[in-house]
C-alpha cells in the first residue's frame, strides 16, 4: 500500500478544462471517496490515477514514484471497473491469472494467489465458470478478485455498484468495507451515491465542476459543508435552503428572518452580511405543535422508523421536516415545525459554509 | 411434432409467412435437386429421356469415373489452395486494419478509413485489366501468388472487422492495459477472441467468393494446371461433343460443391447471423 498524491493536476479536453489545477493527498492504506455528480470530473481524475488518462498539466506520486509518464500496467494499480469488464471468453480463473502472466509470475505463485482470493471472495465453486455464466455480484467479486490478485499499491474503483440492485449493493458496499480492513489497502473509490461515500469511506473528496469542494471525514462533510453545494449534495432529503430577508444579533448568534419567521441559529453573528441563506438538515426541523414555523402539509413519506414531511411555506418556499414512526399528519393539514439552532447553517453569498459553534 | 406443436397458436401471419418460406425453399432446392439426380443417372438413359432423373435406377458411376480423371484433382487442390490462402491473408489483413482503424489513433486515420471504403463502389470487373497489366508485369500469371493476391484487402472486411473491434467495449481493453497487457497482446489475447464471430462470418463469405470466382482465375490460370475447379468444369461444360456425358458433368458439379456443403453444415450459425446482419452487433 502506498500514499498517493495529486499535485496541480490540469486536464483538458480540447478547450474543455475537466480539471483545475486540482492537489490532493491520499494516506497510505486509507479509503477515499470521490463524490459528485455525473461531469464533475471524478472518474477523469481516477482515469488519470490509473494511467488511463493523461494528464494536461501536474504531477502524480504514488508511494515514492512520480508516475504521470508511466503506462497503467507499471503504475502498482489495480482498478474495478463500472461494467466490471471482465475478459467473457476466458474463465473466472483466466481472468484473474491473466495480469500475473503478464508480469512473468510463476504459475504456482499465480495459482496459490488465485486460490487466496477465490477463499476471501467465496469464488471457489465459480473459478471454471466464464463470465457470461455469472450473475452480476458474481461478476463485481470476480472483478474484484482479479484486482485483489495483483496485490497492487492502490485499488481504484469507479462506480463499482451502479449495476448492482438495491439489496446487492449495500451487501457489496459491506464487503468492500471488510475487504478494505482485510487487505489495510489505499483505496479510491468513485460515486455519485452519497449514502455509498458516508458509509464506507474514511475520507470524501466532494467536487464540482472539475475543483474540489470539500475533503473531510463523512461526518465532517455531513455536519460542516464547506459550501452550498456540498450541502445540498450530501443529505437524502436534501438540506433545506431558506432565503433570510434580515438578520440580528443576539447574544453573538445571528437569528434570520425567513418570510415573517424570526429563527434563532447557532452561527456566530460576527462578520455575517449581505444576502444570507439559511441551511437546515430535515431532522432539524421536527414537527412541533409549539414551533416557530408554520406550514401545509403537501406530500407525507413514511418510512417506517421515521416520516418525513414536505410542507410549503406561506411564501410559497417547500421545505422538508420530520416526524416520528407514528406521525398522523395528512395532505393539506397545517403543520408548525421547530428548528434545532445547534444543527444550523448559514451560507454567504460566495456559498461559504458558516456552522453553528457546537454541532452534535 | 414439436414443429408441429409450435404452430399451434401461431397467428394466421405467420403461418402463412411459413408457408411461403418452405415454398420459397422447395424452390431454391429444386436445381440443386435436379443437378444431384442427373449426376446419378446413366448418361445413355438421360439422352434417350431426360425427364427420367426422378426415376429408379440410379447408379453411381458417373462418381466413379470422377475418380480416373486426374485433372478435376489438380483444379480441385488448386481451388482448395487458392482459396485457403486467399481467405487467411484476407482475415490477417482485414483483422489488422480493423483494429487499427477501430483502436488506434493516428494522424489522418479517419480519412485513410474513408478511402479505403471507398473501393466498395469500385466494382471488380473494372480492375481487370491493370490487375492483368500489373501481375504480367512481374510474369506472376499461371502462379498461386497470381491467384491468391488480388483482393487480400478487402474493404468489405476491413469495414466489418473495424465495426466489430468498435463494438468491443474500450474498458476490457482498459482493463488488460492495466493488466500489463502490451498494444499486441490486448490485440492477440483479448480483442482478437472476442471478434470471432466477425471473422468466421468474413472468412465462410471469402472463402466463398474465392471458391467461386471465375472471371480472375479464367484471366490469369491459362495453363489447364493452374485451373481451379470452376475454370476447369466451364472448360470440360463448354466441350461441344459433351463426350462424357450430361450425368459425368452434373457428377463434376456437385463434386465441386461439395466443400461449400460441408463448410455451411459447420458453419451454419456464422452464415445465418452473417446474412441476418447480426454479425455487426
């Protein structure tokens, strides 16, 4: 395993800039997630990791190596692919075999680590089976092993779990997890799903538009968005984002005016002006006979553990609160939230994050 | 039965399209038929009556004699080897350029895949004659190189092959680029496997045409040992006295039809997804 850094990548596509002179450090045997919606340059960045890509601009270092000019196959990468791109006319076998034949390894070293993987994989029963005999878990794990087989540097995955169903991606999500403290291997993994990055990464890299927006634990991109974006993006449902008419500060918080609601928040007030949006994570705003924020019931989602309430605002503004397992609330009935100040967020005009102090 | 059992339910449509296929069929097959029952019926009785082919008896003789003469076995190596060798240099040729149009960028690419297209509006008969000029030039005419060389780059399967390797996705080459894999051994080991189905299609389709083909070979092969199968039987057919006989020649054709027989027997799923046009997907 080995640390990766990305220092002052530039890629362009033609005129096009994919990325924009972007650096990153990556630690040795840590699990990162580059999250971002479709085009915002997270597998280009990846592709050039891998050596698929070349870069325009900027330096990449894996382990101790500068390895921008290196082919893939010399790069120490081993990457999973969205389609799995297995090899469909050789066997499960083959296809793991396939890069440590390349490479001149012995074929009882192949065939010892071919086992290996096939045991931490359960793929014993599979190894004379071709792909197009697979079903597609069965395809994910054989991919997986011939990444595992290589016993490379670093594991690149893109989007590993798209084709997957619901059930066998979040099994699968589980079993990268497991196989991430097995092996103790730097791995970067890229997605859109914000639910896949939360919960197997040690570190997200969220990005837009070719630039990063946020590096942080889960956690800390959950509770603390660097900007807007970030916010809006990590959350199902969504953050809300209500617009603030005007502000005071009181005892060093700034409470905002949304509509004809004055609503206290945890942020400090100094250095805070000009248009103002106010953030609040739906389990923020609960429903609450004695709450500050009147509204109508427009759609009640019930999930089971939890339901979740889309109200619109006397101004026409939708927003997103919760209700317990039990709620009785119905389409048009008159609803009033309250907002936990403490798990608030107000976000500049430049879209800069600005957080309450203390943040559970 | 289990046609049978098939049909139950089939809409009216479609039987009476079935019908019409096993009529169309019946059709196709009535010559082949036709040449086969001739080919074993005494030549005597054929003059006196030539309706009787589609009575009793038959006789093999007519194959017999197909066996004393020597040159129908020459033209017939020499066919087999024509059209082998035609066939492999055409697939090496085709699965060459096709993958280099299909994977490799280099300058001015699209424009050379263009003009190399552009020879399928070219007919064959219209190069004859510097073909000719060109082979008498380096003396080469009553020579396997004379007979083998034309046509090896073939547009029809440079543009079937480079449309198959396009159809590969690019991420199972990624994946053995990564694999350590050099630029001919994603082409060997990877890319070359998977086309095929593209290059049975393409070889059973010039192995056929060569097989076939009269004009370059009734040009080029003067010396009745350099015929192939087709050049010598139109020699021994257009014989005026027809000496041997309309069975011996029919006995002749469906000698020579043969290798064709056995190669679509073997072959038949490439020949039928070729001429569906599934070949390309």
């Amino acid at each position: 395993m080995s640390r990766i850094d990305l220092v002052n990548i530039n890629k362009k596509f033609g005129s096009y800039e994919a990325i924009a002179d972007l650096s990153l450090a990556i630690d040795s045997g840590e699990f990162v997630v580059f999250l971002g919606p479709s085009g915002c340059g997270k597998t280009t960045l990846l592709r050039m990791i891998a050596g698929l890509e070349a870069v325009t601009a900027g330096e990449i270092h894996i382990g101790d190596r500068r390895v921008e000019h290196l082919p893939p196959g010399q790069r120490g990468v081993a990457m999973v692919f969205q389609s799995y791109a297995l090899y469909p006319h050789m066997t499960v076998a083959q296809n793991m075999a396939f890069g440590l034949r390349n490479i001149g390894t012995e074929k009882s070293v192949i065939e010892a680590k071919i086992a290996e993987a096939a045991r931490i994989l359960q793929l014993e029963t599979l190894l004379d089976r071709k792909p197009g005999q697979l079903s597609g878990g069965q395809r994910q794990r054989v991919a997986i092993g011939r990444a595992i087989v290589k016993s490379p540097e670093v594991f690149l995955f893109d989007e590993p779990l798209s084709n997957l169903d619901a059930m066998l991606r979040a099994r699968t999500r589980v079993e990268i997890a497991r196989l991430h403290q097995t092996l103790g291997a730097t791995m970067v993994f890229v997605t859109h799903d914000q639910i896949e990055a939360m919960t197997m990464a040690q570190k997200i890299v969220v990005m837009s538009n070719g630039k990063i927006e946020q590096v942080g634990a889960p956690l800390d991109i959950y509770r603390r968005p660097a900007t807007r974006f970030v916010a809006s993006f990590v959350g199902v449902p969504a953050m809300n984002f209500l617009d603030v008419s005007n502000t005071e500060a009181v005892r060093g918080k700034l409470h905002v005016r949304v509509g004809e609601t004055m609503i206290p928040t945890g942020v400090p007030a100094a250095g805070l002006s000009g248009p103002l949006t106010l953030g609040i994570r739906p389990e923020a705003l609960r429903v609450d006979a004695n709450g500050t924020i009147a509204a109508k019931v427009d759609v009640v989602e019930r999930l089971g553990d939890k339901t979740i309430i889309h109200a619109m605002l006397p101004g026409g503004q939708a927003v997103v609160g919760e209700d317990g397992d039990t709620s009785a609330l119905t389409f048009g009935d008159q609803v009033r939230f309250s907002v936990d100040s403490a798990r608030t967020h107000v976000f500049d005009a430049a879209g800069r994050g600005h957080h309450a102090e203390v943040a559970p | 039965m289990a046609t049978a059992g098939k049909t139950v339910g089939m809409p009216l449509g479609e039987r009476l399209a079935l019908i019409a296929v096993i009529l169309l069929a019946i059709l196709w097959l009535l010559p082949l038929v036709w040449v086969t029952g001739v080919s074993l019926k005494n030549n005597t009785e054929l003059v006196v009556n030539p309706g009787a082919v589609f009575s009793a008896p038959y006789t093999i003789q007519n194959y017999i004699d197909l066996t004393k003469t020597s040159a129908l076995g020459t033209w017939f190596r020499n066919s087999l080897i024509v059209s082998l060798s035609h066939t492999v240099l055409v697939l090496i040729v085709s699965c060459l350029a096709g993958y280099g149009f299909a994977r490799i960028e280099f300058p001015g690419r699209n424009a050379v895949f263009i003009f190399s297209l552009v020879g399928l509006a070219i007919p064959g008969q219209a190069i004859i004659v510097p073909l000719h000029s060109f082979f008498n030039a380096f003396d080469l005419h009553n020579t396997y190189a004379a007979l083998i060389i034309p046509g090896i780059a073939t547009p029809f399967g440079i543009f079937l092959m480079t449309a198959y390797f396009r159809a590969i996705p690019a991420e199972i080459e990624e994946a053995a680029r990564l694999d350590n894999a050099s630029r001919f051994k994603i082409f060997w080991a990877i890319a070359l496997p998977l086309a095929v189905p593209a290059m049975a299609t393409l070889g059973i389709f010039t192995f056929l045409g060569t097989w076939n083909d009269y004009l370059w070979p009734l040009i080029s092969a003067t010396r009745p040992e350099m015929y192939t199968l087709t050049v010598g039987l139109a020699a021994t057919q257009t014989n005026i006295d027809q000496s041997e006989g309309l069975g011996y020649l029919m006995a002749q054709s469906v000698f020579a039809g043969l290798p064709m027989l056995i190669l679509y027997i073997f072959f038949q799923k490439y020949v039928v997804r070729a001429v569906a046009g599934a070949a390309i997907r």
